[in-house]
C-alpha cells in the first residue's frame, strides 16, 4: 500500500509510527513528528539546511 485508505480510524498513529520507525536517531536532534507533519529545525540557517538534507535522504 503506497497511501492508507479513507475512513481509517487509526491513520494518524499508523503513520507517526511509521515515519518514528523511518526515522529512529533523528528523532528529537533535528527534527520532531507531529501528527502528519515533520518539523525540521536548526540554530542558523546553514544548520536548518543540514537537517533538511539529513531528514530528505532518509
């Protein structure tokens, strides 16, 4: 299955559990998960494009 179908109660989870398997050690250093969204962060913007590159070759 490349998408979850519609109506399923449980998405959200199935998804942040995925996407914390996908991304064990980055987790909370670099980035963190919340609901369907990645938030990628850094102190400068040099950091913040190291992190963006570290999260997308994952």
């Amino acid at each position: 299955m490349t998408r979850l179908p519609m109506g399923l109660k449980v998405a959200p989870s199935v998804f942040s559990r995925a996407m914390t398997i996908a991304m064990s050690g980055l987790n909370y250093e670099i980035f963190f998960i919340y609901l369907d969204d990645l938030i990628v962060f850094g102190n400068s913007l040099e950091n913040h494009n190291k992190s963006l590159v570290k999260v997308m070759s994952r």
